[in-house]
C-alpha cells in the first residue's frame, strides 16, 4: 500500500488545479485551492480532502448540509481510492461522520430547556418546545458556545 507521502506526487499530476501541502492536519482550503496533508499515513483523509475541492466544497448555511457534504466527499474518496488501488474503511468514515453528527446535536440542543432545536438561520437555532433562540459559533474546530438571543 502506497505511502499519504507517495500518493502525492501522482495526485499533483492528476489534479494540477489543486496545490498539495504539509500541514498540521488534513484540510481542504477552498480559498487558495490548497489540500493540506497532516503527519502520518492517512491515504483517506488526503483523498477525502481532496475530494472537497473536486465537489467544490466552499461553505454552506445550514449544519445539516456539512453533513450532506461530508458524506458526498467520504464518497467521491472511496472513488478515487479504489483507482489507486486502495480502500478506505467503512468504520472509519462512519466514526468520522459521527463526529459530526454529535457536533449537530450538540448545536441543536436547546440550552433552555435541552429538547432539539431547529435551525432558522445561519448559526442560529430555536426550540419549538420552549421558544428559546440561540446563536451558535462555528466550533468544527474549537469548543462550542451557545448564546442565548
């Protein structure tokens, strides 16, 4: 099995619309076009970000379509895996998408009175049980706050 390092010089040649970069994890860039390869030998997590850029993921208004785009490029990952001759495991994308659907429920969760919200805007969410309205921060990679409106 290919190296997440070896993988990058044939993906440079089959993408050349898109930079490949080492950083400190693996993340899609949309702004400046860059797939940005973390430490280790995570095949699937470079084509998965590689694959945002393929779909043209950019940014989305409501939570539930990162889920939808998230699923979409676990998706197209799998694709391209298997012409390199790798696979990517099951288990693993549905850990991944888990964590996301925890960060859902936890930005749903009425900090009222704990019953599911429903999203009415971007970053901002309200109870149908209580009538509470919070806004959320954005926290894919940092703690979540709520602030009641």
């Amino acid at each position: 099995m290919p190296s997440t390092i070896s993988l990058i010089p044939q993906l440079k040649k089959a993408y050349p619309q898109f930079i490949f970069l080492p950083g400190p994890d693996y993340l899609w860039s949309p702004t400046d076009h860059t797939v940005y390869f973390g430490p280790g030998n995570a095949h699937h997590f470079l084509l998965h970000e590689l694959s945002h850029g393929l779909l043209g993921h950019a940014d989305y208004d409501r939570d539930v379509e990162l889920i939808a785009m998230e699923r979409a490029a676990w998706d197209k990952a799998s694709e391209i895996a298997a012409l390199y001759g790798l696979t990517i495991d099951e288990d693993t994308v549905e850990t991944t998408l888990d964590s996301y659907r925890d960060w859902l429920h936890a930005r749903s969760s009425c900090p009222a009175c704990n019953a599911t919200g429903l999203q009415i805007k971007k970053r901002v969410y309200s109870c149908p049980a209580c009538h509470h309205t919070w806004r959320v921060n954005e926290a894919r990679v940092c703690g979540l706050r709520r602030q009641s409106l």
